[in-house]
C-alpha cells in the first residue's frame, strides 16, 4: 500500500523554514562572526621600504604607480603579506574523516530511502 | 532554464525543444564568465603567478570531467532540476535533497559574490573620481534587490538580455588583450615574477591554488539544466558544454596573461577587479570604460543567472515536499516561484553586506566541490544500477570509469587546497550539510511520497 504522507500544518512549515534559516546563517556566518574563518594574509613589512629592497623592478614600480601606490612604503604591506600554510596532520585528518564520513552519511540513508521508493514504484517483488 | 510553469504540471506540458550546441554554449559562458572579472585571481595569492596558470588548466581538465559525466547521466535523465533529479533516480531522496542544497549554496553565494564586485567596483571608480569613501552597501542592496525584482517579473527577457551583455563581457576581454598586444598599454607587460619568484610558497602553492582555480569554471555543468529544451540532448549537451568549456580555457588563459603582465602579483592575489584594474594600469581611458562595462555586465549576468536557478533548485524541493510546500508555489501572473525568490534574497544580502570577497566566493566553490563529489559515485551508481543496453541513453562517455576516478581525485586534491587556509570554512559547510541531513531524514523525509521520487520509464534497477 502507498505511503501516504501527513499533511503538514501552517505553523510546522513556519518552523522548518525558521530550521533552515537559522541552520544557514547560523553553520555558514557564524565562523566568520567569531573570527574563525582563517585564511588571512600575515604582512611581514620591512623597515624603510625601498622599491628595490620590496623587489619591485622599474615597470613594477610604475605598475604600482598606476594602481594608487605612489611610493613603497604604501605597498609595503601588501607586497609583503603571505599565507601560512603550516597544518597540522590532525586537522587534516579530521578534515578528512568530516568529508568521507558526510558522504557515507548521506550515501547510506539515501538508500533506505529509495529502496521504499523502488518498491512503492515497482512494487515488493518487483514484477511492474 | 527551466520554465516553471512547465515543471510545475509537466504531466501535462512538455517544455519545447528549441535549443541547439550555441544555446548550450551560451547558457554556460554566460553564467561562468564573471569568474574571468574576479575571483580567479585568489588562485595567484595563495600560489604565484605559475601556480594561477597551473590551476587554471587543471582545473580546466576536472570540468572536462565534469562535462563527460554529466552530458551522459542528463541526456539520459532529461528532466528539468539537472543534478537534483538525477540524484533522486539514482542515489536516493536525501542525496537529491543535499545535491538541491548545493546548488542553492553555491548559486545564492556566488549571487553574493557578484553584488559586492559591483560595490566595489563602484567604490573604486568613485575614488579615481575624487570621491573616495564611497559607501558600497546601497549598491549592494540595489543590485540583490532588483534583480530578485526582475526575477520575480519573469525572466525570459532578462535571460535574453543576459546573452547580449554575456557577449559584450566577453568581447571586452579579447578587446583588451588585442589592445595591449598591439601598444595601448602606457605600462609595459613584465612577467619578470615569473622568473624571479615563481612559486613563492613551492609546489604546495600550486596545490592550494586550485581552490580558487575552481573559480574560472564553477557553473558551467549548468548547462545540462537545460536537457529538456534541448533538441537534440546525445549530440548537443555533449558539444555545446565542452565547446563552452574550450572557450573559457582560452579566456582564462588570455585573462590570466594580460593581468599578469599588467599588475604585480602580489596585488593581483588580492584584487577585487582584476581585468578593470589592468584597464587602469595601462593608463588608456577607452579600456578603462570598456571594462568597467564588461565588469558590470558579466556580474550582472551572473547574479542574475543565479537568482534564477537558485530559486528553480530551491521551487524544486519545495514542490517534492523536501521543503515546506509553502516554497513550491508558482506566481498566479508571473508564473514564477516567487516565494523562493523572496526567501533566498535576505541570505543573499546577509553575506552580501557581512563577509570580505574570498570567503563568500569559498562557501559558493565548497558547495559546488561537493557536488562535483557526488557526480563521480553518481555516474558509477548509474552504469551498475542501469548498465548500457538496459535503458535508452542520449549519449554515452567514453573511457568510463577513469573520467569519474580523475574528477574524484583532483576533488580530492581541492579539498587539501580549501583546507590550506580556509580549513574552518571546510568543516563549518559540512556540518551544516550534516545537520540538514539528519534533520531530513529524520523528520523531513515523513511528508515526502515516496513513489513520485521515480518518474523515468525505466525497468527496476539493478540490485533492489
């Protein structure tokens, strides 16, 4: 016999919207709310910034010139910043386990579900 | 693009059948191309300049991946939804519900994504006028809103307008390039970074820059959204995407080029508007409005391309029950989802106004990554549930399984990129894919019919 779903109330699909909602902003913004979201450059500016010393040749220079970076002091930062790519092999491993495990996740509740729709679709021994 | 008043009964209407390869083609640069106009260049700061071009091609050869698999499961599955609905016939209802998530994510993101471009690129041209400081949040706000307007209008004429302003993005940037090869430039082109500091974080820095390699193409396998109004999937899908994808090649090459030799790569990894800021370099004003233009409309273009398949993806789940059905209703005028459209606008605008360029742009490339993951076990599922001859296939992809094995190891090797540097975003994303799949299959899944999640007419698969 064919599952016949419930009818949901007004107010329960209010409650799933408001779910998601905050599920959303919540699980995507809130890293960046709290300053976890990494991947900010660290500038490392030298002292008494020459063009030469930022390794800047001549067409560089006026590169910068024309990108609103008259001298190499005001570039000093930016020319200077890099990521820091150090890690540690426990983060990638958890990394790895969140991503492997989500998939397995998802792969294997999927297939409950859609075994109950192959046999309502097809039916229990599979004749149609 | 789907028509909605079409998917919304399609017992009763067929979409018509009226596009051909160019159409394909063109439904895909036009929505990928901003990805030259910004974006890609983050690829540059976290590997150099070499390490930018490498991404660019590998990440050149995970879409041609991505375009083999997808042409044979869409031609064959040709239902409007794209990847949603084939992951309802192949994986099951919660992978479609995840995939339709994904879709969303990343289109809503890169929405995003382009409205603070504007912004930016607004305040920048404000302050090459004398008017520094300019407050980017009204644009911001104006350009999200407005378009969801003329979403919400229909947009058949916005589509359409899409394609023209598509073309001129494009043109402008083969314009530039032409120009500088042949002397407009004041500044001349130096590439000396090449040889001098080549891979400024070693061969890590090629793998990290992969992540925002990503960027050139991410979008392009919407092309086979379109699968329904194609006239003749087996040999346009296949053509029309991989002809979109040659094009962006060539255009993330000649973009990567002239930005290279045009801005210091130390400036270049961090800029907001690369291709505009190449104009200002080389000092000609006619290039300057060019691509100020070309900026405008490409983000533009693509916001708006955004708004619409985000919502159809978002209308989808609604109507299946995935989502409060509140979501699955069409415009009694418009004949558009126009409660999805309004609902996707806030979080489009909270990221919009609160999160810097990059990290908006890696919540829109995770989302996308992810379902570039289900793609590889999806294609695999495909061939042992329905091997070939069992079912009727628009078009079958060669070398299968290595194409799915190569889009699942360079996935891998972008995810080790995300991770260097954007690791908490990593985790963040997929605990909230997490949560909402523990919250659908435990107490969504109950108002979903189960047999309406199969509708092809295809025999029983294989195994259950």
């Amino acid at each position: 016999m064919a599952y016949k779903p419930p009818k949901q109330s007004l107010a329960g699909q209010i409650i799933d919207v408001v779910v998601l909602l905050v599920l959303t902003v919540g699980a995507l913004y809130l890293p960046l709310y709290m300053g976890l979201a990494g991947a900010a450059k660290t500038p490392a500016p030298i002292e008494n910034p020459t063009w030469e010393a930022l390794g800047q040749n001549a067409a560089e220079q006026q590169q910068w010139a024309a990108l609103g970076f008259p001298d190499a002091a005001s570039a000093n930062e930016i020319i200077t910043a890099r990521f820091d790519y150090t890690f540690s092999w426990t983060a990638l491993i958890v990394m790895v386990v969140a991503v492997v495990g989500y998939f397995i996740l998802v792969v294997r509740l999927s297939d409950k579900e859609y075994r109950e729709v192959i046999d309502e679709r097809f039916g229990k021994d599979g004749n149609r | 693009m789907s028509n909605v008043s079409a998917t919304a009964a399609p017992e009763r209407l067929g979409l018509l059948r009226v596009l051909g390869p160019a159409h394909v083609w063109a439904l895909g640069v036009g929505i990928v191309l901003v990805g030259e106009y910004m974006g890609w260049n983050f690829s540059v700061g976290k590997g150099g300049m070499i390490a930018g071009l490498v991404a660019c091609w590998v990440a050149g050869l995970l879409y041609t991946c991505v375009a083999m698999i997808d042409s044979e499961v869409t031609s064959t599955v040709a239902a409007a939804g794209g990847q949603y609905a084939q992951a309802k016939h192949i994986v099951g209802p919660l992978m479609a519900f995840n995939v339709g998530l994904f879709l969303v994510m990343a289109y809503t993101m890169l929405e995003a994504a382009n409205a603070i471009t504007i912004g930016f690129l607004l305040d920048t041209v404000a302050g090459m006028l004398g008017h520094s400081g300019l407050n980017q949040k009204p644009f911001i706000i104006l350009t999200i809103l407005a378009l969801a307007w003329l979403n919400y209008r229909g947009v058949l004429a916005s589509l359409s307008f899409n394609l023209v302003i598509t073309a001129f993005a494009f043109a402008a940037i083969i314009v530039l390039f032409l120009s500088v090869q042949f002397g407009a430039s004041a500044v001349p082109l130096d590439f000396s970074a090449v040889t001098n500091e080549p891979l400024p974080y070693g061969w890590l820095g090629i793998v990290a820059a992969l992540h925002f390699g990503l960027w050139y193409y991410l979008g392009i396998e919407g092309t086979c959204q379109a699968a329904e109004e194609v006239r003749s999937p087996a040999r346009s899908l296949p053509f029309g995407t991989m002809a979109g994808i040659m094009t962006l090649v060539i255009a993330a090459t000649l973009t990567w080029y002239v930005c290279s030799g045009l801005i210091p790569w130390e400036y270049l990894g961090s800029a907001g508007t690369p291709l505009f800021d190449a104009a200002r370099v080389t000092g000609n004003s006619g290039l300057m409005v060019l691509l100020f233009i070309g900026t405008v409309f490409a983000t533009t273009a693509s916001a708006n391309g955004c708004i619409n398949d985000a919502s159809r993806a978002w209308f989808s789940m609604g109507r299946d029950h995935y989502l409060p059905e509140w979501f699955g209703a069409v415009h009694p005028r418009f004949r558009t989802p126009y409660r999805s459209i309004v609902f996707l606008v806030p979080i489009a605008l909270i990221f919009a106004l609160g999160a810097p360029l990059d990290q908006v742009i890696t919540f829109s490339i995770l989302s996308g990554l992810l379902g570039y993951t289900f793609m590889t076990f999806n294609m695999v599922m495909f061939r042992k549930k329905w091997p070939l001859g069992t079912i009727k296939r628009g078009y079958v992809h060669p070398w299968h399984p290595l194409p799915a094995l190569i889009l699942l190891v360079l996935c891998a090797a972008t995810y080790f990129a995300v991770f260097l540097g954007y690791g908490t975003q990593l985790i963040a994303m997929l605990c909230f894919y997490i949560i909402a799949s523990l919250w659908f299959h435990f107490w969504r899944y109950r108002f979903v019919k189960r047999g309406d999640q199969f509708t092809m007419p295809w025999p029983r698969p294989q195994g259950y």
